[in-house]
C-alpha cells in the first residue's frame, strides 16, 4: 500500500506517495495525478527502491499553478529539485514514462548533479514522433482526429467523469497490444488521472518546439531507456535514437509491447527494473 503525505518546499506543498525500501527514485507524469492506488508503471520499481511518486503543481493536494506557465517542464524540474532538497537527498534516481520519460531527459540535462541515473521508457527526444505515421499522435494516422476530439475532452471540465472514464479507456487501447491486456491491468491498483491543464500546456506551447536531440550528447549519467516494440505514442526508433545519443545510455526492447511494457510484460519488466540497480552515477 502507498502512504501518502505531505512535503513542504520552498516553492510550495506537494503531494507524494511513498513505497518499497532502498535507494530514493521519484516517478511522475508530466500530466498525470496520482492517488493511494500507486501507479502501474512505478509499482515495480518498490521491490528495489524506495519510490516517491509525485503529484506535480496543479495534480492532487499539491499546490496549484497561478500561472500557465508554472506547468513548464523547466518549472516542473525546479519543483522536483525543491522537493529532493526538502526530502534531505543529495542525489535521486528519476524514472519517467512517456511525457515523464521526456522530464527525466530534460532532468538530466540541467541537473546532472542531483541525479544518481535516470530511467526513461515511452519517450522521445523531439516533436518528430508526432510526424511519424506509426504514432497515434500523427495527422496521418488513422487515430489522430479522435486522440484531438479525447484531449479536448479531457480539458473540458464540463466533461462527466463517466465520459472521462470512458475516452480515457479508448485512448489506452489505442496503447496496448491486445483489449485482453488492458483488461488485465485494469484489476490492478493504478492511478494517473489526465491532467487537462497540464496536457493542454504541453501539447500548445511545449511540444511544437520540443528538442533535444543536441544536448543528449552532453549528458553524462547512467541512463536506462526502453520501449515497446510495437509502441504507438512514440515508436520505438525514437528511444533508439535517445540510446544512439546519451553515451552511457542503454536501450532495452519489450517485443511483446506496445506502450505500456510494465503491463504487457511484467515479468520481463521487473528484471528490467532489477538491472537499473547494478549502476550508479560517477563522482
């Protein structure tokens, strides 16, 4: 069971849901909230690590945003340092998925220091993985017009939750290689309720410009990344090239996964998770 708390910073309250023993590792979403049901892709990190999973501004009981602007990866980036600083940890572990994958690229880039390795699944490292016909999120795929209806809807708070429950369900299938497997993930405790504000400031202002393809080069962490062979938000040969980039990284294939590997294929996940153990940054 997670137990949750409070965490006060110098930039403000944030809500955290703790688990597991061992080594600290913060896990989050750029969009997601979390709840005492823990999260399907950080549960199996607990059987390793000590896991804070993180409510960012504006998501739970964390402080809210007084601007747009405070949804920022660069402003969600100093919210977790404040929040490392408050917990008393000198370095952390940062794992992410998808959008949280791309924070903990960007994470690494500006505070190398604070960071022991990173773990990014699901990401990529520029816009271009929405101009890949592959992904879900391209104008040429054939799920593109009602992924844009799904997030107007999700940013819409007339939305009845039942609605929301039911738009959030496509949208995952159009996620996992099988309804079946998605079934099964759903009789386990998870949370990550869409975040519409957050989304919608990401999708106008952050993604257009997204890259970061350059400054990969300069990061110098252990750095773990993986993917879904069959992944239909960011197709694989985006991790590949985030691999190709980062020059400690190391990329791992689920072949029997299309985003959501820690669901598809848990067993081969948790000795992914296990493997990130065996490397910690260089003073």
């Amino acid at each position: 069971m997670w137990k949750e708390r409070i965490v006060e910073t110098e930039r403000g309250s944030f809500e955290v849901f703790e688990a597991g023993k061992g080594e600290p590792l913060a896990v989050t979403h750029l969009y997601s909230e979390f709840n005492r049901r823990g999260n399907s892709m950080a549960t199996p990190f607990t059987d390793f690590y000590h896991v804070y999973l993180i409510n960012l501004r504006g998501a739970g009981r964390s402080v809210k945003a007084l601007a747009a602007e405070e949804y920022s990866m660069d402003e969600t980036l100093k919210d977790l340092e404040a929040l490392r600083t408050a917990l008393d940890y000198e370095k952390w572990t940062f794992a992410g998925h998808s959008t949280g994958g791309m924070l903990a690229l960007k994470y690494a880039i500006h505070y190398s220091a604070s960071l022991t390795k990173i773990i990014a699944g699901g990401a990529a490292a520029s816009k271009d993985y929405g101009d890949d016909e592959n992904s879900i999120y391209c104008r040429k795929n054939p799920h593109y017009n009602r992924i844009v209806e799904i997030m107007e809807l999700l940013n819409d708070p007339e939305t009845t939750s039942k609605v929301r429950q039911e738009i959030s369900y496509e949208w995952a299938l159009m996620s996992y290689r099988s309804e079946e497997k998605l079934k099964e993930s759903m009789k386990k405790p998870n949370s990550g309720k869409t975040i519409g504000p957050r989304l919608e400031y990401f999708s106008k202002n952050e993604y257009p410009t997204y890259d970061i393809r350059e400054q990969l080069k300069d990061i110098n962490l252990p750095t773990f990344i993986y993917s879904g062979k069959y992944d239909a938000q960011c197709p694989l040969r985006f991790s590949e090239e985030i691999a190709e980039l980062i020059p400690q990284a190391k990329v791992t294939v689920f072949k029997e996964s299309n985003h959501n590997p820690f669901s598809e294929e848990e067993s081969k996940f948790l000795e992914f998770v296990k493997e990130t153990l065996s490397v910690n940054s260089v003073e």
